[in-house]
C-alpha cells in the first residue's frame, strides 16, 4: 500500500466571507437540505457557526434503514475538528496533514501524498530496458501485409500497415486510435519489434505516445521497440521526454541528415533520394528513400551558391521498399542421390543454401546442383506522396528504375503490391496514375483517405453501443454525423467516372480494413478479403436489442415522454414568468430549476463527452475529452486526449468536426498524463491546414507547465498556431492579482495567493504538496503571462463566458479542475440572471479546493474512476470512487452531476448505486448534454441501466485480458 495521508477539514468562525468571482451563489449552511440531514450538524452547530459561508466537509451517503454496510466499502468522512482554544489559529479552510498508513473511513478523504507530489514509487522508470531479439525464423509459413484502418472512417490519421511474420511485427505509421484499434481486433502489441514512419508529424505519429507508454507497462520489465523514420524524428522524441518516463523503452533509429542541434533548417544534399538499408536479414529487407518537396516555397529555399535545399522538419516523406528473400527452388532427392550424398542433414545444408562434400564422391554439391529454379521473393513497396510537390521528387527517382517493367524490362525486380498512403488529391491526378503503371501487374492498394470508407465504422464496438443508445435516447445520443450513403455513393461514382480509362493496365484496389496481402506461402500469393469485417446497418443493431431486451420498446418511449413533458413545463413557465415577477433564488430548493436554466435555449451550450474512461482507450469508451459546444459562439475543449479529433468527427461527420475545430476558442489541459493532452498536437495541426488561407487568432492552449516543454519541443517539427498560458496563470487568486495592479507583474503569482486568514492549507506555499507547482513564477514568466491573459479574456466574451477559472486538486504535480462560468442575462422581466457555471474536476481524490469551486454549480463534470468498493485502489491512484464523487457534488449543491473517467475495467457501463444517483448521470462517448436537457437528465439513468442489465456483472476477460496483455 502507498504511503497514505488522510486529512481533516477543519471550519472555524474566523471572519471569512469574500466570495468568488466565479460562483453562482454561495452555499450557505441555513439553506443547505444535505447538511440538516447530517448528525454532527445540528441546527444548534449551525446557529452557532452560523458565519461560515462554505460546507465543505463530506459524508458518506450510505443511509439504509438496516445499516447493512458492504464490507469491502468504506466510507471517508470529513471531521470537523473543535476549534484548539488555546489556539489562535483560524480560516476557511485550515487543514491538519495527518501522516499514516490508515485504513479507517472516518478519518478523513485518503489520498496517496507521494504521488501527488511526483513521488511515488510506483511510477518510478523502469530501469536498464533491453531491446527484445526475438530468434528469427527464415523458413516463414506465414507472411502477409494488412491494412490496419486506423483513421479510415474519420479521415483524421494515416491508416496503419501490419508486416506479418511469424516470429515477428514491423507496423509502418501509428496514428491516433492504433491502441485501441489493436484492442478491438485483438491485434498484440507485445508482439510489435518494428514501428517505422512515412513521416513525422501528428497525422502518422499521433498514436506513438500512447503506445510506448503500453508497451513499457507490459510484465515486470516492459517491452521496448524499435522506432524508425527519417531524421525528423529527434524532434518527436525529444518533445515527448516530457512525459514518457523513461527514453529506454525507444530505440530510436533516425535515418538521413541529423538536425542541427540549434533546430534550424538543415542542409539536405541532393543524394537525399538514395536508398538506405535499414534492415537486411535472411526474414526481410527493408530500404528507405527519403523524399523532399521540390517546388520553391516557404517550406523549400533553394541556395543556388551551395547546391544544396534547405527544408523544414515535418517536410521529409519516406518511400518504403520491403523484400522477401527468394524462395529455393524444390529440392531434388534423385539428382542428390546420383552425387554421391546419403539422406540427412546435407540435404538440409542444400536446402538453406550451403554447399556441401559428396558422401560417396570427391566433388563439392552446390544447392543449383539439386534445387530447382528460384522464384523472386515477393516485393512490397509503401508509399507516401503527401503533396504535388514531393510527386515531382519521386517522378524523377533513378533508384526505382529497377522496379520499373517499363526501364528494365528484362529483369526487374518484380513489385507485387504497392501500398499508397499519399492523398487522393495527390493520387487520383493523371500523372501519378500514369507513375503507378511502370509497376507493370502490381496490384495498387490505395490507402488514403477514401470518401467511400466514411460510412463503414472501424470500431464496431463503440459504434454498436452507440446506436443502441441512439434507440434509446437520441437526445442524449444523437446518431453519427456521417454523411448519407446515398451522397457518398454519388461521390464514389463521380470519382469512378473521373479517372475512368486513364491506366487501363494498371491494378487498382480501394483499401479496407483488414484486407490483406498474402506473401508467403507463394501459393497463396495475393489479395485476402476474408478478414474484412462485415458492416451491420442500424437497423440489424436494433432488432437485435428488441430480440435482447424486449422492454426496450416501451422504455424508448418513456424516454421520449420525459423530454415531451421537459417541454411542456418549459412552455408553462415561460407563459407564467410573462406576468409573475420572481424574486426568490430557485437554487435555494433542491428540487427548483437553477434560474440560470429559465428559458433557456437549445443554442445556449452543449457538452460533448468524446472521451470518458481512463488510463488508455479501450473498445468501448476512448479517452478524456471534453468538448464544449458555446454554437454559434465557438467552443472549448477541456482535455484532448489521444483520438479527440476522430471522436469530434464520429460525432459531427468529417466537415462538421472541421467546423467545429475551426471555432475552438480555448483549450484547456487538466494535467501533464498522456491520455488527457496527447491529442492535443492533431487538433491544432488540423486547425492550422484548415485556417491558413483565413484571418484568424492563434488558439489559447491553457495547460499545466510540463505541457508547455512538450509543445515548444514538438512545434520544432511542425507549427502548432497556438499561445500557451500556465494554468496558475488562471488561478482566482492570479486573476485578482491582474485586475488590481496589471504593472507590478510580480504579484502575479502561479501558485495562487494564500487568504492571510488561512494559516495552512493542502497547496500553500512551501509546502511539498503544492501539487500544481512548487515554486512561484518568475518576473519575466508572469509579464509573458499579461497579454495572452489579455486575449483569453477577450476570447471569453466574445464566447459569452465570463470566466475561465483553474483551482488545484490532488492527484499529481500540477494537477487542476475548471470553472467555465457563462455571463449573465436579462430575462423577459428585467431581472439579471447568474449564468450557468460548468466545473470539471479533472482527475483528482474529493479535495475542498474541488468542493469550494463547485459550489452552486449548474453542472459537476466529475472523475468516477473506481467503483465504492475500491476506495483503496482509488487512494493508491488519486482518484475518486462513484460514491465519493456525488458526494462532492452533493456537497457543493451542484445542481447536476455528470460522472466519467471510468476505469476500463468497467468496459461498457460502470459498478454504480442508483439509490444515491437522484441528481447523477453516468457519461459514455459521444453523449451530448443540452442544457436544456439538465431537467430530465437523472431520469433517464434506470434505463441506461437496464439497456446494459445483461452486460453489467458479465466478465468480460477477453477484453481485460487483453487491455492487461498490452499495457
């Protein structure tokens, strides 16, 4: 067990009454139902202390008339602490750090100390990673390549290939979703020696990150792999040091021209094209010819005085050639027989190609003496042409001349099948259909982004769940944003139709997911569509849940009568607030509608969960991210995890996500762990292609400042279009700081200011659990700090936000949540509305930093990883347990509680207690939370419920297995 320190929340009477700025409204103990309901405040506490402003003490929830407590449950409630009378100590919130290993629930929230300072043992690198050298087997039965559709669907990453032996796995490009791709198709990481990469930016590269980190949690030692492509690659490893812990676990194999150190343009020779053998055994051969971009542009100055190109990270593409060795001819026993040899092992020799001595005679025998004819082993070439401009590059290569039928047609070295990853708009052009046919019979298997595969789903899994939820709720579910069938067979046959006739010999194959060409054995030798998954149509989803659940039917139509009566009541108000002038807060009843909801448009805000469990994607629930839907005004995302921007495009269509990554106003970074930034690189390349002919503003990435080091490191490679501002830039206390004295930058502090009336809190400065930072900001820091400030704020009102406000949690080095506070309105009578106020806990054990941020909160985007059960692995971990986390809600008088995060040992739908969930709904992918909707949302959760009845005790060890086999 990890060290563990529990600590208590103490509540005096000190004179503390400032409010902040970006509450809706205080929570006051007089008018908080939760806290008459527990016993240590009773209504004589309450008059007595009846000055402090704040609940921030939690209780467990667990109040059944038997008292029949679940024994491996526990309960972690905060004490209060009589006040020391020989003490002059005081403030809000004073916290007694309490150092034990205690197991007792009512001691306080445990949490792992260690861990949150970036300590714990646990995560310590682990030492001396050898690379794996797996005994190679020359005589394969089996080899073949195999597109891995990653991206296919979506269009926003390169498709992946799989080089199948049967001692060995080379991948070639490991975009976003690679990981959980390989979980759904029960592809073993383990078993990958080899990634290499046609290019080095976040379209190939995306998925990289995620997948070292697995690869290094497999076993006791982890598993290291080889990483190949061109000298680019410095610039990515070194931005993902970081925050991979540990750089063994890559071997790194860059190749070309290493970088200048100082990461200027680097001087590239014209013998650039020549090819290099990176692999040569008796399995494989692999060669790489590094392509540049010819045409003269920003990214290309020619230096006439040098004769040589300068060119930009990011700008080199790679052309992969793969050759199996030739295959022996048949081995003749006769004709070794007449030579004088005898059956055993010379005859082996023979076979691998070793001469051998006559047993009988004194002559040598060479393997032509006693094999038949060799047949050329196969060739495989991948190819990826991103622009027009590198096509004129690889138009005029001299070193594939021998691959041409045309040049060399007596003996070419025969290309059995091209795989081209270059883009359509590249690849449908005249001239480099008319390049494919010097291949001569080479089958062509277009692997670029095909408009014909957006409707077929790669992740079948995810996209059954979905459209069983659509059935249900589509509301909350909304069906995918693809386009229709019927608009993609029309552009399908207009692309048909344009390049009708131009390469009539020329063999062309659309890539599927899973289609595979087979190499060895040689009579097998060619395509392989039997492991293309079939596509099931929504309508076939369907009538197999009716056939499941037959009470699906009416509890759809329940479902739809909620939102009916959602809208009747909303009508009836409207109608009522015309001649009634109401002058009571609603969010002092529990049962009331917050007034920040009253009359409330369907355009006002929506939350997209795109991602919603934890640690690494899985089949059914990718990782954290949040979209925040302001329409017409823009958006936000709180967390990017890796395969954000496919989610985006599952759940918009591949032009709607597109627009909606145009808007993005901010994005927000809870904290430095890769499944909740590493997305973050993709989104805003997109963002950078799709407004670079546009006006527009840098997008603000605010963010923990371990993040910053990664993204000045990875903009080297390619620019990002973004400002980076430090989340304590965006503490309540760092934005006071500017308001009230914008020229002495040096009161802008990171850390937060600490209330003079607080004499100890869990983050206050000097001590060793300031979890978000552990020393102030420097002078020239925080005066860099002022003007993106200045734009954020800007950024806010335009959106119609009022705040974006950061506050420390605990769960590791500067860790935080978020407050997203909208401005206020007028209503239809002239009264000032508060505007909703959105809190995101991040990951994060229940802390009262959390609690205080949160109160009066319109919605409470809560972390739920561990079910009540497992408060100890939650401990251990720094996060929260379902339980713990609508307590905190509950606490707060958050209005609506929204619950994800959830560990992928809960593949479909976590462990949970209805009893306690009155105002609580659990997240999935792709649910998309109106407010408008906020009324109904707690009501639709027993039907989530029964939807997954069958699904929710099922042990689902294929899947654990799995996810435990890779990482």
């Amino acid at each position: 067990m990890p060290h563990v320190t529990s600590f208590r929340l103490l509540l005096s009477s000190a004179n503390h009454r400032r409010r902040h700025s970006f509450s809706a409204a205080p929570l006051f103990f007089s008018q908080n139902p939760f806290l008459s309901s527990l016993p240590f405040f009773s209504k004589t506490y309450i008059k007595k202390h009846d000055s402090l402003p704040y609940f921030t003490t939690f209780s467990s929830y667990n109040k059944r008339p038997d008292n029949k407590i679940n024994k491996n449950s526990r309960s972690f409630r905060g004490t209060v602490k009589k006040k020391d009378s020989d003490s002059n100590k005081g403030g809000l919130l004073a916290m007694e750090e309490k150092m034990d290993n205690t197991k007792s629930g009512d001691e306080g929230f445990g949490f792992n100390r260690k861990r949150a300072e970036g300590r714990d043992e646990s995560d310590k690198n682990k030492k001396n990673l050898q690379l794996k050298v797996r005994k190679l087997n020359p005589v394969n039965t089996i080899a073949y390549v195999q597109i891995l559709g990653t991206g296919m669907d979506t269009q926003d990453t390169s498709p992946s290939v799989l080089l199948f032996f049967d001692k060995q796995r080379f991948i070639f490009n490991a975009g976003e979703g690679l990981q959980r791709y390989c979980t759904e198709h029960k592809i073993k990481l383990s078993k990958i020696d080899h990634i290499f990469l046609s290019r080095v930016c976040s379209e190939t590269a995306g998925g990289l990150p995620g997948l070292l980190l697995t690869l290094a949690s497999i076993g006791d030692e982890g598993m290291t792999v080889n990483v190949w492509g061109p000298s680019d690659l410095k610039y990515l490893l070194d931005a993902m040091k970081s925050f991979i812990p540990n750089a063994a676990m890559v071997y790194a194999r860059s190749f070309g021209q290493t970088p200048d150190s100082n990461g200027s343009p680097r001087r590239i020779s014209k013998k650039m094209g020549d090819p290099l053998v990176l692999i040569d055994d008796e399995v494989i051969k692999i060669s790489a010819i590094i392509l540049r971009p010819m045409e003269e542009s920003s990214h290309v100055l020619n230096s006439p005085q040098s004769g040589l190109n300068e060119t930009k990270p990011g700008d080199l593409s790679v052309i992969y050639i793969c050759e199996l060795p030739e295959i022996k001819g048949k081995f003749d026993p006769k004709k070794a027989s007449s030579l004088g040899l005898k059956p055993g092992p010379k005859y082996r020799e023979l076979q691998i190609g070793n001469s051998v001595k006559s047993d009988r005679q004194n002559i040598m025998v060479h393997p032509s003496d006693v094999l038949g004819p060799s047949v050329p082993g196969p060739i495989v070439l991948l190819v990826d042409c991103p622009t027009l401009a590198h096509f004129e590059k690889l138009s005029s290569l001299q070193h594939l001349t021998p691959y041409y039928v045309d040049i060399a047609p007596e003996c070419p070295k025969t290309v059995n099948c091209v795989i081209h990853l270059s883009p359509a708009f590249v690849s449908k052009t005249p001239d480099y259909q008319m390049w494919m046919s010097k291949f001569g019979a080479a089958q062509h298997i277009m692997a670029g982004h095909e408009t014909r595969n957006i409707e077929v789903p790669i992740m079948k899994a995810s996209a059954r769940i979905a459209t069983r939820l659509n059935y249900l709720c589509p509301q909350l579910f909304p069906a995918p944003g693809f386009w229709s069938l019927q608009h993609l067979k029309s552009m399908s046959s207009d692309a048909r139709e344009s390049n009708k006739n131009l390469v009539s010999k020329t063999e062309i194959i659309p890539a599927e997911n899973l289609l595979k060409f087979h190499l060895r054995p040689y009579a097998n030798l060619g395509l392989d569509r039997s492991g293309i998954p079939n596509v099931s149509s929504p309508s076939e989803i369907i009538d197999e849940l009716k056939s499941e659940i037959p009470e699906i039917v009416d509890a759809s139509k329940q479902v739809a009568q909620f939102w009916w009566e959602n809208r009747i009541t909303s009508l009836e108000k409207t109608s009522l607030e015309a001649d009634i002038v109401m002058t009571e807060e609603p969010w002092l009843h529990g049962g009331a509608i917050p007034s920040c909801l009253e009359n409330i448009t369907r355009e006002e805000m929506e939350i997209v969960l795109l991602g919603t469990g934890s640690s690494q994607p899985s089949k059914y629930r990718n990782v954290s991210s949040i979209f925040i839907n302001l329409f017409s005004k823009g958006s936000l995302l709180l967390d990017c995890g890796e395969g954000t921007l496919g989610q985006l495009k599952r759940r918009f269509g591949v032009e709607g996500a597109d627009e909606a990554v145009k808007g993005l106003r901010c994005i927000w970074i809870s904290h430095i762990h890769a499944d909740h930034h590493v997305g973050l690189a993709r989104i805003l390349a997109l963002r950078r292609d799709l407004l670079k002919v546009s006006p527009h503003e840098p997008v603000i990435v605010v963010g923990p400042r371990q993040l910053k080091r990664f993204l000045d490191a990875y903009q080297r490679l390619e620019d990002l279009d973004m400002q980076f501002l430090d989340c304590g830039h965006t503490t309540e206390a760092s934005l006071e700081a500017l308001e009230s004295n914008k020229e002495n930058v040096k009161s802008l502090d990171p850390i937060g200011k600490v209330d003079k009336h607080v004499d100890s809190t869990l983050f206050a400065r000097g001590s060793r659990m300031q979890s978000y930072w552990k020393g102030p900001g420097s002078h020239t820091q925080n005066a860099a700090a002022i003007p993106i400030l200045e734009s954020l704020k800007k950024v806010l009102n335009e959106a119609g936000l009022e705040a974006l406000i950061s506050f420390p949690v605990i769960h590791c080095p500067q860790a935080f949540g978020v407050v997203l506070q909208g401005a206020n309105k007028i209503n239809r009578v002239g009264k000032t509305v508060p505007g909703w106020k959105i809190v995101y806990s991040g990951d994060t054990r229940p802390c009262p930093e959390l609690v205080k941020a949160s109160s009066g909160a319109t919605v409470l985007i809560h972390e739920a990883t561990f079910e009540d059960s497992m408060v100890d692995e939650a401990i251990a971990r720094n996060h929260s347990t379902t339980k713990e986390a609508v307590e905190v809600g509950d606490a707060a008088g958050a209005y609506r509680i929204i619950l994800t995060h959830f560990s992928q040992r809960y593949p479909k739908i976590p462990v949970f207690n209805e009893d306690h969930m009155h105002k609580t709904c659990i997240a999935f992918d792709l649910m998309s939370v109106n407010l408008a909707d906020l009324r109904v949302l707690p009501r639709v959760l027993p039907y989530l419920k029964l939807l997954f009845r069958d699904e929710m005790i099922v042990d689902e060890s294929d899947d654990v297995n799995l996810i435990t086999a890779i990482g």
